[in-house]
C-alpha cells in the first residue's frame, strides 16, 4: 500500500525514519525534519545503526513494502514482513549490533520505536493485530524481540506528538546531553554539537567532527572560448584550438569558475544540479559576476535569518565581531610579518596606531555606519603597511600605491582584485552549504551583483586566504611583470599565465589545513570557511558567540 496524502490538519504524515531520528535525538529529528538537511552522501545515517542491504528472500519473508497511514500521520517502508503461526511480524535488519540489555540483547530505543511504528502501519493497513516486532542486528547475529503491547502503543503515540509538537516549533533544540551519540552522527559537521559545547565551557577541548578537507576540487575555465560540455557523468571541457579535452567525474568537483567567456552546455549545467556542484562565473579581471548553485536552505532557515538580520541590534553585535575580527587579522598580519625587522616595524608604526586606534573605537557607542568609517581608516594603515612588506628585490611594477577596484590600474591590484573574486566564491559555496541566503547581510549594503552576505564572510578571509599567499608570493618572485599582466592605459588584469598561476596558489591555499585557534583541531581553509558560515547561523538559532572568533596566531 502507498498513498502519499496529509492528514485532517493538513500535514504532511510523518517519516518513520524520522521517529527513529527523533529516538536518537530531538535535534536531529528538527535537522532533517523540519531545517530539511539531509547529508547527500554515503554515511547518511552512517554512525548510527545503518540500514540493512536487503537480501529479503527468506522463505515467508516480504521484502521492503512501503505503507501509509493518514490517520495516524504515519508512512514509512518497513524491511521486511514474515508471516509466523498466521500472524504478520515486521522485521528491521541492521548491520550493528544490539544494545546489551541487564537481562540480555535489547533493541536499540531508536530501533525499537521503528519497529513499533511499522507494527502500527502494518495493523492499519490489514485490520490484524501484531503482537510483536523483530530487530535483526546483523554485526553480532543476534535477533531482538519487541512486543507490541499497550506500553509499545504509548511510546509510538508520545513519540508521534513530540515528533508534530517540534515539527511545528520554529526553536532548534539543544544538543544532546549523550555526546557519544554525536561522534557518531551523520550530522554532526552540520549540528556543531562539540563547538557549541565548547562556547558553554570554553577550557573544554572540542573533538573535531568537522570534516578536514574538501570534499571535491574546483575546476576553473580559463580558456577564451572554451566548452563545458557533459558526457554521460563527466564535464568535458574543450577548447576552441582543438587541443587535448578536459574531463572530470562530476562526483571529483564542487564547483566549476568559469572565467571570461566560456560556454556552458546545458546538458553540463543539468549535472552540476543533480550533484549540488555550483558553477561560477567571473570577469576576465577576476570579478565574480554570478552563480547558479543550489538555493538556500528551506523556509524555516531562511525566515529565521530574515528575523534576526531585520532587528539592527543584531546587525551591530555581528558587525562588530566582524570588524574586531577583520582588523584584528590585519594587525596581526603586520606585526607577525614585521617581526626580527626592527626598521621596518619602526616604518610601520603609523600604520598599526591607525588599526590599533580603530580596535580601540570598535565597542564604543555608534552604528553600522561608524563601524564602516574605522574600517576604512583602519584598511588605510594596513595597505600602507601591506605595501611595506614587499621586499628590496620587487620590481617597482609590483608595488602597490594606492587601491583602485573596478578597474585595477597596477598590477598589485589586479592581483589583489583577481584574488578576491576567487574568494568571493569560495564564500558563496560556503554560505549556500550552511543554508543562509546570501543576499541578506549585516554589515555590508546591497549593490551590484556582489551579494551582501558574501562580502561580509569574506573580511575575515581576505588576509589569511589572498593577502598573505599574495605578498609571499611577489617576495618570491613568482610574478613575471610582463608575462604575466595585460597592460592598457585604463586597466591591468591578469593574462593566462597569470590567472593560472593566481588559481594554483589560491587553490592550494584552500587545501592548506591550518589548526583553528579557537576550537584548536585542524582543518583546511577552505573547510574553515564552511565552519564560519555555519557558526553564522548559530548567531541567531539560539547559540550566539560563536561567529568571527577565529584569529591569526
Ligand atoms: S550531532 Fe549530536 S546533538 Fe547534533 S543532531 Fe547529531 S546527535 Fe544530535
């Protein structure tokens, strides 16, 4: 029997997959049920007792049938049904193993409440009565038990309200208080259950069940004119030379840069949907013109952040940790990369007053608009400072006299410009993966295409991720003046040569895993970004103090 219907109230029955993650834990009942995030990957309800394969064709045994229950709010596919002495038995398989209960194996509670509730389908749907429910658990070939009697009855009926009571409910709730269940739950990078533990008790070491690393690579398109096709399940990319194609598995890549006039198929494009890979597009210059990368999270997420970014007390709280952390970076930068140079310390001196004076006025009464006027003066000291990190040996083509944007007029600011545009997307893949809407911001106004939330989750980046790499790298020289930039009176940008090599440091550097000096485990950058955006949102989904902590050593 499969009917997908609502019940009299209109709402949608409830999963029975769902009941077992409300068993587990209530958060992570409102993660999926209700915030809609589902870990679109192999350990999605890895960690917790795994979904049996089904071999499914013992001798009396049905194999998965999927039922529903308007009544009682309920749908779910039950593993397998076995009919024993004419009564009908359902049975879940789980590759684990069972609870070792004081008079011997039990089924697990979120297991127990899953078969329960199949027992319920099952009665419904054929007017006979079950007496009883097994749990097979497969890792220690042990088969549980679990009579449905009217004990069972009244924990699947409780269950089912709390399930409806937090489906309406626009609270998350805390994290477990059993933080073993967290070291093995499929959302923990997504919950944050150890950092936000660590906020309650800051002398609290978090284990990091973040993951390190990325989970796929970009590619970047930078050949004029180039075609980004598909065969079958890999992106070709083909130049108009007729020189060697490109391909990629689509499941190997995260995102796809287009830069300058590459031609997307859209045959290409349906397949970066259908694995949440966005695609990007950036001028020739490195500025990001826009994205097609899945939405934002579902309504709940989104209206919560439309509530707290609405309330201007907010606003300010977030600006200023934001400002705090962005020259905080930068003053630390100047310091760290000034040190053992006693001259070029002394030289600095104005510069770091001016970004010492504007940490001095950040908590001081005034609004957004004050905080924007010390970030600027404080972003005067630090490009002055920055300029004089650049060694003897650079050439004078190199350096950096004063900002210009759109268009940069000297090479530094082609590279500093190409840089950020990289950045930028990095920071849109990592705002959309959080589930917030990046056209909502707090500190930075709307304009152009640049989206508001974006820019802001960029200033805690732009030193450690673009600035630092960059300035190494004209110490180096890695730059060729000539080869490298495209020179005309009006603007400068980057060459092929140039962006390639701009993409390889900036790629690597978002591989580079660096130990997070707050939650103090390691992780790349790129992965720290996503961590950012995630701790954003705690800002206004009960765990504030979180965001913008993270800091240069
Ligand atoms: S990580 Fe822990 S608190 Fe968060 S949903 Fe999973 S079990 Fe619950």
């Amino acid at each position: 029997m499969n009917m997908s219907t609502t019940n009299s109230r209109g709402d949608p029955p409830l999963r029975v997959m769902s009941l077992h993650a409300l068993a587990y834990c209530r958060r992570l009942f409102y993660l999926e049920e209700v915030e809609e995030i589902r870990v679109a990957d192999n350990r999605v309800y890895a960690g917790r007792e795994l979904h049996a394969s089904l071999a499914a064709d013992e001798e009396g045994e049905r194999a998965q049938l999927e039922l529903t229950d308007p009544a009682l709010g309920l749908t779910g596919k039950v593993d397998a049904i076995r009919r024993l002495d004419g009564s009908l038995l359902p049975y879940e398989h789980k590759r684990g193993r069972c609870r070792k209960g004081e008079a011997g194996p039990e089924a697990w509670p979120s297991d127990r409440l899953q078969v329960i509730a199949y027992a319920a389908l099952i009665e419904s749907c054929t007017g006979q009565t079950v007496a009883e429910g097994r749990v097979r658990y497969h890792a220690d070939n042990k088969t549980v038990r679990v009579p449905i009697d009217a004990a069972a009855r009244a924990e699947l009926a409780s269950a089912i309200a709390e399930a409806r009571g937090l489906r309406a409910s626009t609270e998350r709730p805390p994290v477990a208080e059993n933080e073993r269940l967290c070291v093995r739950c499929s959302l923990a990078p997504v919950c944050l259950p150890e950092e936000v533990r660590q906020a309650e008790d800051p002398s609290r070491e978090p284990l990091r069940l973040f993951p390190p690393d990325r989970d796929g690579a970009s590619l970047h398109v930078v050949v004029p004119g180039a075609t980004i096709g598909r065969s079958g399940e890999e992106i070709v990319v083909r130049t108009p030379d007729g020189g060697p194609e490109t391909r990629r598995a689509i499941r190997e890549l995260d995102a796809i840069l287009i830069h300058g006039h590459g031609q997307l198929t859209t045959q290409a494009l349906h397949l970066c949907v259908d694995h949440g890979v966005a695609v990007h597009w950036l001028g020739p210059t490195g500025r990001y013109i826009t994205s097609a990368a899945t939405a934002a999270g579902p309504v709940q997420r989104r209206v919560r952040q439309y509530r707290a970014l609405a309330d201007e007390a907010t606003c300010l709280r977030l600006a200023r940790a934001l400002a705090r952390g962005k020259i905080e970076a930068q003053h630390r930068y100047l310091l760290r990369a000034s040190r053992g140079t006693p001259e070029l310390r002394e030289a600095m001196l104005p510069d770091l007053v001016l970004l010492r004076s504007a940490l001095a006025s950040i908590d001081k009464d005034g609004d957004r608009e004050t905080l924007r006027g010390l970030e600027g003066s404080a972003a005067v000291g630090y490009f002055s400072g920055l300029a004089r990190l650049l060694g003897p040996s650079v050439p004078e083509s190199l350096r950096y006299t004063t900002r210009s944007r759109r268009p940069p007029v000297d090479r530094f600011n082609a590279l500093l410009g190409f840089g950020y545009g990289l950045l930028q997307t990095a920071v849109m893949r990592a705002i959309l993966a959080a589930g917030l809407e990046p056209s909502l911001g707090f500190f930075h106004t709307p304009r152009s295409a640049a989206h508001p939330l974006v820019l802001d989750l960029m200033e805690l980046f732009r030193v450690p991720i673009w600035d630092m790499v960059l300035i190494g790298s004209i110490n180096r020289n890695q730059w060729d003046p000539t080869a490298d930039f495209a020179v005309t009176k009006a603007k400068v940008w980057l060459s092929d040569s140039g962006r390639k090599k701009a993409i390889g440091l900036f790629e690597a550097r978002l591989d580079e895993t660096w130990k997070h000096p707050v939650v103090g485990y390691s992780l790349s950058y790129s992965r720290t970004i996503e961590l950012e955006a995630r701790l954003l949102e705690k800002e206004w989904t009960g765990e504030p103090g979180l965001f913008a902590r993270l800091r240069l050593r």
